[in-house]
C-alpha cells in the first residue's frame, strides 16, 4: 500500500496541512489550558482530514482489486475472506499509523522552533480512534461498492454526511424542537456516528466534557467512571469489529454468489 | 504528710489543673485599650470583645471551639486588633458585630463553616488571612468572608479555599480587595447589593464564578487575573442587574465563559485580555455598555449575545482578517462578531455540544463572509489592527523537540521508503 503514488501525495498533505495548521496557531496563540482553540484545531484537522483520507483510500483500494479481478484471482485460492479483510485493514491502518507518526515528527519539530505544544498525547490517541475505526469503515464500503468510483462516491457521501450534514440537519431541526429532544438526538447521533463518537472521547480523554455544556453533565459523568470507561472502551471495540465483520460477511456472500 | 504537701506542691504548679484565669476572664479584667499577648496553647473557649484591645499570638496560639459559639466574637465596640491566631473548627470563626475600626490580620482559619462574618459594621481591616474550607458541597459551608450591611472594609494579601463564596458581600458600601487569592469555592468574590466595590489585583481560579455581582453599582473590577473556571455553568465573571461597573485591564483566560453581562447598564469593559476562554463574552440584555479596548485571543467563541447585541468600539480580534492601509491603528473594514452558532448556543443550551465541531467552523466561515456586509448585531466598526499588548519576544526554543521531531520524521521517511521498494 504505500507504494501508491496516491497514499503518498496524501501522506504528504496530510503532514504539511497539520504542521502548518498547528504553526500557525502556536505562534498566533498564546499557550492555554483546557480547551482551547490550539486544541481545537489540532483536532479538527485530524477530524476533516484523517477520515476522508482513510474512507476514501481504503475504500476505493478494495472496490479497485473487484475492479481489476484480483479479488477473483485470490478467490480461486482456499483463502477465507475475513483473513483478506484482516489484512488490508493492517496493511491500511499501518500506512496511516505511519503518517500520523510523520506528522507528529513535523509538528515536534516545528514546537522546537515555535514554542511548545500542548496535547501531543490526546493527539496520539484520538489518531489512533480515527484510524483503528475509519479504516473499519472504510473497508465496509470498499466492499459494498460495486467499482472504485462507486467506492469514492460511497465514501464522500458517508463522510460529509458524519462530518456536516448531520450536524447541520440536527442544529436546523433543532431550532423548532423542546431542549430536552435537542438533547436526546444528540445523544443518539453520538452513539451512531463514529465522528461524533471520536469527537466526545476527545472530549473524555482531555477532560474536558465540562466544554460541552451543563446539558451533558449526566451523560460525560456516567463516561468518566469505571462503567462509564469500560463501556466506552467496549463501544469503541464494537466500531472495529461490527464494520470487519459485515465487509467480511459481504465479500464471503459475492464469493459464493461468483 | 511529706507526700500530701508534695502533691499540692504538684498540684498547683501543674498547669491546667490548678485554678487558672479562663482567657475570657483575663479579657473582661483588661482595661479598654490594652495589649494582650496570647500563651502558644489550645484554647477551647469561645472569647467575646466588647471593648477597645489587641489581641496577639504567637506561633502555637490556636482556638478549637466546638458547638455554634464564634471562637471570637466582637460587638458593640471599636478599635479592636487581633493578630497572628489559628483557628480551627466551629461554626464561625471571628464574628464582628455593630463595631468599627477593627483589624484582623495573620488569621489562619481551617475546617471552620464560616471564617469571617461581619454585621452593620464600619471601617475594617482583614489581611494576610488563610482561610482553608472544609471537605464537602458547597451547599454546607460558609463563607470566607461574610459582610452585612457594613461599610469602609479592606480585605487584603488573603488567601481563600474550599469556602462557598470567598468574599460575600450583601447592602455593602465601600468595600476594597485587593492582592487576595480565592480558589476552589462556589463564588470568588459575590457582590450583591452592594455600592462602590473595587476589586483590584486578586487572583480568582477553579470557582463555579470568579466574580459574581448582582444588583450592585457604582463599582471597579481591574487589575485581576481571573482563570479556569471550567465547570459545567461556570463563568469567570458575571455581572448581573449591575450599573455603573468598571471592568477594566483584567486577565480572564481558560474559562468556560469569559464574562457574562446580563441586564448590566451604564458599565464600561474596557482594555481586559480574553485568552483562551469557550466563549471569550457574552451580552445579554446588556446591548448599551462601552466595550473598548480588549483583546479577544484564541476564545473559541469570541462574543456571543441575544438579539439586542452589545456594544464594541476599538477592540482586538485575532480572527478578524483586517487591513490598516492608512496605518492608523484600525482596521479598514469593520469586525462582526455575530456567529448563528453563538446566537443558538445563547437561546438553546444543549447546542453547547456543537461547539468547534467541524461543522460549526464551516458554518462560522460562512457567517463571517456574509455577516460583514450585512450584520450590525454584534459589530466593531473600529476593531485594533494590533493587539494592545505585544508579544513577550519569541518563543523559546527547544532542541530537543526539535531533535525528537527531526528523528521522528527520519525513521517514519526510512520505514517508508524501506516498505515501499521491498
């Protein structure tokens, strides 16, 4: 995987945009506990650019081996599918634990020269969350799509729909609905969007849940004690396995059907 | 017989245990402007003043009083010091009642319900106090400093923790703070109806409030550093139902909120830096007060209000895109600070959850392209170009971060290439 010229070029945006970003911020703001906007950038540059990169890339490099028929070549051999699935998604999550770790040497290395950077352990975490679930994703609708066009389309849909739409059709809705519903379908779309999800571990990880507002005061308390983390972890467990599972189970049914 | 005399001898050396003059009767024997300096023991009797007198420790000078009686209690009387005492336990520690001209300084207070409270008194001082609260909500603890009805009060070089509001202050005139620390209490310093407050050069972190001031005037809150006030409501000051207030050269940073102005008239906030807070200020129905001169630096939310607006003239914005080309110091165009999200966030609380997501960064991207030609809610015609305070030099530098990076960077390329021509 990482010799694709196209995993390349990204590795490299991806380096350049997040050193840039966090450049800039260091040297336009001064240091501050908390949540910060420091904070807040390093993760939304993680949050914008570590999905659409994995979802699309991931994607499109299985609906691309459909596409070529080398998917068809390794069903001839007595290979199970889930094993395929296990190995595309270490191959994926290798080559953006890779980047992730290149951007981490940029922006330390920036952080010598432009004053220091706090967070650099949320940001180990929250690139690990990222790409340990999104490389999941990414290979469930890899597996759905029909070609590697299907597979990109498949991918932008799901990301900005994660990213913004749904963000945006809750805050809309929520302009004409009672508090306590507003409340309610945030709560759900934290539990059944991924980006969410990752967003309120940020949160958790950082201690930070008091940012979200008094609203959520009961629901980061019950994720801040043991049951709470062990749930969380659990949670966050399923986001991997479920999405494995399924891509596995759809490629196992194409085979049968091939 | 030897034995009998040996014990008596015994008996009446003995300290304690022989008759001895309780502290309460040394007092009342006193004349009216004596000194009297105090044994470095435990006292565990409450001791009432009613008369002109300095009292003084020493080190080990401590009362333990237990039950509802103040350790000391003065009233109806006026020039009384006391100094350099512990206090430990109780219900309150010093009560000063219809008095004037007293001075407490160098009083250490722990685990007491309430350290200071003071009823229709005048002209006092407290100073270098150390006041520590005792464990538990703060629902069941008292105050620091508790002021009724009072006038002329200096509190001073005071350090407060884990009270329920570190200075109170209720139909006050003319109270004075300055230098004092007050951290993890409900309310650093609570005002309300007061008149003629300044609140000067304290340091206020880790409270539900930094400052809480309610129906007050005529009043100046400058000078202080005001931090992390973080919890779930928590603000680094609220002024509420307030007029005439001077809010003027405060560090606020790392808040929840910054400063909330709710129903305030008449007031000016005026050069105070705003680092780092969620949301840097916000009016609500406070939309006629001067806000001039401030520095609004890396708040999430830089201002917020409700339809009214808020009045901004001459401020710094670190996210405002301005060019100065006539150098005068203000930008060409002017600054809104008018973000729908923030607008929501004010009328609907649970839209807090939003705050920085992705999809509110975008959403205030469009704000801003369309809010400067249309919006007058929230705007600054005037805004700094500069900052007001420059810069303090560069940033040090790290080698070895630089190094860590540079490895990081080498190995991370190495792997790559290595796996990329295997």
């Amino acid at each position: 995987m990482l010799r694709s010229r196209w995993l390349q070029l990204v590795g490299l945006l991806f380096v350049f945009v997040f050193a840039a970003v966090m450049a800039i911020q260091q040297l336009a703001i001064p240091p501050s506990s908390g949540f910060s906007r420091q904070a807040a950038a390093m993760f939304n540059v993680q949050l914008f650019l570590l999905p659409l990169f994995l979802l699309t890339i991931g994607s499109m490099n299985i609906a691309g081996d459909a596409e070529s028929g080398w998917l068809h070549l390794l069903k001839t051999y007595p290979m199970k599918m889930s094993r395929y699935i296990a190995g595309k998604y270490m191959a994926l999550t290798g080559a953006f634990l890779l980047i992730a770790l290149l951007s981490m040497g940029a922006v330390l290395a920036i952080s010598g020269i432009a004053g220091a950077l706090s967070g650099m352990g949320v940001y180990i975490v929250t690139s690990l969350l990222l790409i340990f679930i999104f490389s999941a994703l990414a290979l469930v609708l890899g597996a759905i799509a029909k070609n590697r066009l299907h597979a990109l389309a498949l991918s932008l849909v799901f990301w900005a729909s994660w990213l913004l739409l749904i963000p945006y059709a809750l805050m809309a809705v929520g302009t004409a609905l009672a508090g306590h519903v507003v409340k309610t379908l945030i709560i759900f779309n934290i539990h059944v969007n991924p980006v969410e999800w990752v967003r309120f571990c940020f949160f958790l990880a950082t201690g930070n849940g008091d940012a979200l507002g008094p609203a959520f005061y009961g629901l980061t308390g019950f994720y801040t004690e043991p049951l709470g983390v062990a749930t969380a972890i659990a949670f966050t467990a399923l986001w991997i396995v479920l999405p494995l599972s399924f891509a596995a189970m759809v490629l196992k049914r194409r085979k049968r059907q091939a | 017989m030897k034995r009998i005399v040996l014990l008596w001898t015994l008996f009446l050396l003995w300290p304690g245990i022989g008759y001895a003059e309780s502290l309460q009767q040394t007092i009342d024997g006193l004349p009216a402007g004596s000194e009297l300096v105090l044994e470095p023991v435990v006292y565990h009797e409450a001791v009432s003043i009613t008369k002109p007198l300095t009292i003084t420790g020493v080190p080990g000078t401590n009362f333990q009083v237990d039950g509802e009686s103040p350790a000391i209690s003065i009233e109806n009387t006026q020039d009384v010091q006391i100094r350099n005492v512990d206090i430990e336990q109780g219900d309150t520690a010093v009560l000063i009642k219809s008095s004037e001209n007293i001075t407490i300084e160098e009083i250490e207070v722990s685990e007491a319900g309430q350290a200071m409270e003071v009823h229709d008194s005048k002209t006092l001082t407290f100073r270098e106090l150390l006041v520590e609260g005792p464990a538990g909500h703060y629902s069941a603890k008292g105050n620091g400093v508790a002021l009724y009805n009072s006038e002329d009060i200096q509190v001073s070089d005071s350090t407060i923790r884990h009270m329920r509001d570190g200075i109170y202050a209720e139909k006050t005139t003319n109270l004075q703070t300055s230098g004092n620390r007050i951290e993890n209490s409900r309310y650093g310093v609570h005002l309300m109806y007061s008149r003629q407050a300044d609140l000067s050069k304290n340091e206020l972190s880790e409270n539900v409030a930094g400052v809480m001031l309610m129906m007050t005037e005529d009043s100046r809150i400058q000078k202080n550093t005001i931090h992390e006030h973080t919890s779930p409501n928590a603000s680094g000051l609220v002024l509420y139902e307030a007029q005439n207030i001077q809010v003027t050269g405060n560090v606020i940073s790392a808040n929840a909120l910054g400063l909330s102005l709710q129903k305030v008239k008449n007031s000016q906030v005026t050069e105070n830096k705003f680092y780092g807070n969620q949301i840097g200020m916000e009016f609500i129905r406070s939309a006629e007060n001067n806000t001039r001169g401030n520095e609004f630096t890396g708040n999430i939310v830089q201002l917020r209000s409700d339809a009214l607006g808020g009045m901004l003239a001459g401020n710094y914005y670190d996210d405002a895109s301005l060019l100065d080309l006539d150098e005068d110091g203000y930008g060409d165009t002017s600054y809104t600070a008018l973000q729908s999200y923030g607008q929501w966030m004010v009328r609907k609380p649970a839209y807090q959850y939003f705050i920085e997501a992705p999809a509110v960064v975008l959403l205030n991207e469009m704000d801003r392209q369309m809010n400067s030609m249309e919006s007058a809610v929230l705007m600054d015609s005037k805004p700094l170009a500069k900052p007001p305070s420059e810069a303090n030099g560069n940033p040090p530098m790290s080698l070895w971060r630089l190094f860590l990076g540079a490895m990081l960077l080498a190995l991370g390329g190495w792997i790559w290439k290595k796996e990329s021509t295997a």
